[in-house]
C-alpha cells in the first residue's frame, strides 16, 4: 500500500488551475491548508484567465497574514510588541505601572526607530545601533532592552526566528550615580521652609501642606519609598508595637488614576519598622485631627481620595527653590535614612529598614561613605628625608 500525498506545509496552497467556462468566464481553483491543519479547496471566477488566477492568490495571500496567534519572521516588530504586552498584561506577570513604562517606551523609543522591520530583519547591528544613539540615554537603553528581549523571546516561540539576538547586543553598564544625603543643618532649614510657605499667601487662607510636612517626617521616621508612605492605612500600624508594616503602595494607571496596589516594588518591600518617638507623633495628630475615611487611609484629599505623590513633588519642588536646596528629592530622603543606619549600625540593617533584596543595592546606592580620618603617619615618616633607620 503506497503512502499518501505530504499535505501542503499549514498556510500554503496548491497549484492554481484554471478553466474557461461556457459564458467565457474563467473559473481558478486550487487547495489551501488552513491553520487549522484542514485542506480546503478555494475556487474563484474573473473575466479573464489571468484576473482569475488573481483572485485566489490575494484571498490567500490574505489569509497568511499574520494573525493574533501567530507571528511569522515577516511580522512586523511594531506588531510583535503590540502582542507581546498583550500577552504580558493577560498573563500578569508584570505590575500594571511596569506594563505602562514598557508601553512609554515602545511609543517613545522602539517603534519610531525600528517598528516598521520584519521580526526576521532584526540583528545584533540593528540593536547595537538602537541601544547607543546618541540620543538615548543609558536608562532608556537599558528598558529598550529589557522589552525586545522578551518580544523576540516571543517571536522565538512561535519558531518566527531561531535565535533571539537581544542578549549577543551590545550590554549598557549602569553608571554609578552619587549617593546624597542631608545634613541636619539642611532638615532644620526645610521644616522652616514648609512652615513658611503654608505662610505665603498672603492675598488668601493659608496654604495647605499638613499632608506635605507629615510626609516628609514620616519619611525620615522610616525610610520608605513616597508612595508606600502614601499607601499607610491605620490598619497598618501597630500602636502598641509602635511599629508600621508597608503591605502596598500607590501607584497610577492610565486612565484609572491613581489606585493602592496590595504588594510593594518588590517582595522584599514588605516590611515592618519600629517608628522613632517624632513619627508616631504624626500619626497620633493625625488620627486625632482627621475624621476617619472610607480607605482608611493614614493621607487623604479633602475628598477623599488617595494623595498624590505628584502633587506633593510640585509643592516640594517650590519650596526647596526657596532654599537653595533644589537637589533634595524625595528620594534623598531615602538616602539620609540608609546613610545614617548604614555608617552607625551597619548596612544590613539599612537594607532592612528600605526594604531592600540585598545589601548591594544598599551599599551602592543609598549609604554615602563617612569620611574617615586615616593616621599611619609614623610609618609615612619613613619615607620623609630625615628619617634615619634605628639601630638593631
């Protein structure tokens, strides 16, 4: 028994016949194997044998598009992102604000450069050249690559391509930036500057910055980041303990504004900390000052929503203007905090107290070095012109 005919590869079609019909129309048919692994035959009509020969080859040409399930080496790599954060947001193995960064970029950065080449058109040069424009900076470089790699990941799945180029190109080194911290000197002078700038208006009611100044304590009472701080609920704090526990953070989705997210940057993030004497003053004024509210949120809007952190930067942004201390971001704060614990404690306990995954990260970027005083003077003197060996 002789074995069958190979079906067509899936997406293919046969041989187009035609036949010119009785009323001198042409008839062209021919077999398609659809995606479904199924054989179907495909017949059109034309006036003439070659516009008949026409119609079938563009329905099927049609029908290998590329489709929401497949991507082909000659998808687009606009298209091939589209579906990558497609399947990213389904599988949800990102955060929503991370997902919205990736998004950011792709509009921005990749597919005004390279959006329009086919998948298979993509090599090491191609992304070498993406990832060090002179235009694109180290941080940009190093997110482009962070999202082709899982595209072209993608793309390799679907057997569009073999091999996925992004880790052979080009890797962008993370240039170590100085660590800041404030002195006390600078604290005392931006507590007065918040208190004189509720204190500006002088045309109209005081300017409200009670969310601005128990923030800003709060911060240093504990090292958070601004929108885990944010996120406090009293449901959070221990008052017996005098103890508080990040369990989430703020975070703002397009076209949903802000929303708590019930889990921290990272797991490490999920912490609790014992409060200086001053931080557990702000809460106590604040339960005592403010009625409670539908979030059970420790910071509220006169409507009672969630504070942004955005707002608060702008009229952060004013007053250390004010002050010849336009460098203190609220991220300094963070860094006070790791500096101090980190030079008179040690490093793993600033690490515990930002909540972060390794000592590393908090040696590298967030406890500035103290200047330490270095007295081998003796044995330098050696050295010195005079010096004159001793007798044995």
């Amino acid at each position: 028994m002789s074995a069958g005919r190979k079906p067509l590869p899936i997406g293919t079609y046969g041989e187009i016949a035609t036949k010119q019909q009785p009323s001198g129309s042409w008839r062209a048919s021919t077999q398609y194997r659809d995606r479904d692994g199924v054989t179907r035959g495909v017949e059109r009509r034309g006036p003439t044998k070659a516009a008949a020969k026409r119609i079938p080859k563009t329905y099927l040409l049609e029908r290998q598009a590329p489709s929401q399930r497949g991507i082909t080496g000659d998808t687009r790599i606009e298209t091939l992102l589209e579906k990558y954060v497609t399947k990213v947001r389904f599988e949800k193995s990102k955060k929503p604000q991370t997902i919205a960064k990736d998004e950011g970029i792709i509009r921005a950065q990749i597919n005004p450069r390279i959006g329009n080449l086919a998948v298979r058109e993509v090599n090491v040069p191609i992304l070498d050249e993406l990832f060090m424009a002179k235009d694109v900076t180290a941080s940009n470089a190093r997110l482009m690559r962070i999202v082709l790699t899982g595209a072209l990941q993608l793309a390799v799945s679907h057997g569009a391509i073999h091999v996925n180029p992004v880790p052979n190109a080009t890797k962008i080194a993370k240039i170590a930036t100085e660590v800041l911290a404030m002195e006390v000197e600078q604290l005392v002078t931006l507590r007065s500057a918040i208190d004189a700038y509720a204190g500006s208006n002088r045309l109209g009611p005081k300017i409200r910055v009670e969310n601005l100044r128990d923030v800003f304590d709060l911060l240093f009472a504990t090292g958070f980041r601004i929108n885990e701080c944010l996120a406090l609920r009293w449901s959070d704090v221990n008052w017996e303990k005098n103890s508080v526990t990040v369990t989430g953070m703020l975070i703002r989705i397009k076209g949903e504004g802000i929303q708590r997210q019930d889990q921290s940057k990272t797991k490490s993030g999920h912490r609790e900390v014992v409060l200086p004497a001053f931080g557990m003053d702000v809460l106590r004024r604040r339960r005592d000052t403010y009625p409670p509210n539908d979030l059970d949120a420790v910071f509220v809007t006169s409507k009672g929503t969630w504070v942004s952190a955005n707002n608060l930067r702008t009229q952060w942004r004013k007053i250390r203007e004010e002050v010849d201390l336009t460098w203190v971001a609220p991220h300094i704060l963070r860094e006070t905090v790791g500096t101090l614990l980190g030079n008179e404690i040690s490093p793993k306990d600033a690490s515990e107290q930002l909540g972060h995954k390794s000592e590393k990260t908090t040696l590298e970027s967030y406890i500035k070095a103290a200047a330490r005083e270095s007295d081998n003077s003796e044995i330098l003197a050696k050295l010195g012109p005079n010096y004159t060996p001793e007798a044995n």
